[in-house]
C-alpha cells in the first residue's frame, strides 16, 4: 500500500473498497495516526489500510490519486504484454512498459501494414 503522509485536507484519493472498486473521495481531516476522508472512513496515514471496524472480504485501503493512476496503467500495461503472449521477469519499471507496449504497437502495425 502507500503512505498518505504528503497528503492535506481537501486533496483527491483514491479509496479502494471490498469489491476492488475505486471510488473518488477527498481527504477531510488528518491527524496523528489516521487520516479521514469526506464519507467519514478513515484510514492509516503509514500504510492507507481502512479501520478494522471497516474491513471485511478483501479489505478497504486508500492512496493518492497519482499512486492509484500509475497502478492502473501498470494493471493495463500488463494485461496488453499478457495478451500479447510476453509476461516478463523479473518485473518493469513503468517507463519499461511503456516502452514494452510501444515497440509492442509498432511490431503490430508492421505486421498489420501500418494499421493500429
């Protein structure tokens, strides 16, 4: 998970509840241990874990907007070299599958005659 200690009240997170849907929120007060969010949540500022009293099936976490998109790309990122066949180890850096996927997308578009 990611820390939430840059963060400040009215910043935009990123809550990610039981069912791993995200769900856009803002950030309504921090204190010393835990960090509230404008529905009332609240969540750890070390590690965004939610409250046990809020944690049930796979559990309720949040992270900054930018960690949440650059977790998603990463997801899509992966699931195009999968699908593609290429599943590399040891793991990319994020600028690699981007690069990964670019030279995968112009392999594609030789073989294709220039069509995407």
């Amino acid at each position: 998970m990611s820390s939430l200690e840059s963060l400040s009240v009215g910043d935009p997170i990123v809550v990610i509840d039981q069912q791993r849907r995200p769900k856009h929120r803002k950030v309504a007060k921090i204190g010393r241990v835990w960090m509230f969010d404008d529905q009332g949540s609240r969540f750890r500022i070390t590690d965004g874990e939610g409250a046990e009293r809020e944690q049930y099936g796979y559990g309720f976490c949040a992270m900054s907007l930018a960690d949440w998109e650059a977790k998603d790309e990463i997801e899509r990122l992966t699931t195009r070299l999968a699908k593609a066949g290429w599943v590399p180890t040891p793991r990319l850096s994020l600028p690699q599958m981007r690069r990964a996927c670019a030279l995968l997308s112009e392999f594609e578009a030789e073989r294709t005659g220039g069509l995407l």
